[in-house]
C-alpha cells in the first residue's frame, strides 16, 4: 500500500547574542491516505502526530587561544507504532530525550575535546518492532557519556 502523507514542518534558528544560539523544530501530521481511502485517524507505523526538537548553546572564550561551548538538547515524540504492520502491541507512548555536550576547542579550530551525554533522562523507548518469530525490537540506547577528540 503507497502512502501520502501531509503534514506541517517548521524549523527556526536564531541567535539572541554572538555567544548563546538556538534552534527549534516541529513537525505535526495533518493527514494519511492511500490512493483509494483516507486513513485519517488511523495509526500508521513509525509516524507520531507531532514531533519536536528545542536547543540552546553557550559559546564563550575561555581566552584568546580556548573556546567553551556548553549545549542542551531536547526531542520530543508523540506515541506512535514501532511495528510496520500497524500491531498495536508495539505502541510506544510519548517521551522527551535529553543530550548535553561540553566542549573545548581552539579558537582556529585545530583541535577539540567534547564530553558528550546523550539520553540524559535515561528513557527506554523503541524505535522499532518486528513480528516475526525470533525477532528483536530496536531501542534506544541507554543513557550514555563519550568522550571525544578531534586534530590530533
């Protein structure tokens, strides 16, 4: 079955000084048809009626050699079916994630080290499901902390 699927998205970016940005998304689903039935108000796999993002990030000279940039991040989904065939057993319910990042870098960008947390709020959700015998869903990672470099 071919779907068209309509909806509304809007993302905005915009900074408030030269040193704090944010940005912000959504995305609402207005209508699902196939090309002989509407199927409005019928769930559909892996489709949540309104999604959205909202983040904000800090960036500030430690001195005239070292940038600071502090982030925060948070995606919000509405319920939706994690299973392809539409099984209502696989129904995620609504949720909010968190990821937050610290980094250090070179004012000519040489080189950085970030410490990055991602799903802060430790969530479990599923991002898919399949019904077959000996089949396991897919998930979310845990919370989780990383550690990176980059330039050298």
């Amino acid at each position: 079955m071919s779907l068209i699927i309509a909806g509304i998205g809007l993302y905005r970016s915009w900074s408030t000084t030269a040193t704090i940005e944010y940005d912000f998304g959504s995305v609402g689903l207005t209508s699902v048809t196939n090309y002989n039935w509407d199927l409005s108000g019928i769930p559909t796999a892996m489709a949540p009626e309104w999604t959205g993002s909202l983040g904000v990030t800090y960036e500030t000279p430690v001195n005239d050699k070292l940038v600071l940039t502090i982030g925060a991040d948070a995606r919000y989904s509405d319920d939706y079916l994690a299973s392809a065939f539409g099984n209502p057993l696989s129904r995620q319910g609504s949720y909010i994630n968190l990821d937050g990042q610290i980094r250090i870098a070179t004012a000519d960008d040489t080189w950085e080290v970030a410490l990055i947390g991602k799903n802060l709020t430790n969530r479990f959700y599923v991002t898919g499901a399949y019904d077959a015998p000996l089949q396991v869903s897919e998930r979310a990672w845990p919370r989780g902390a990383w550690l990176t470099r980059q330039g050298w």
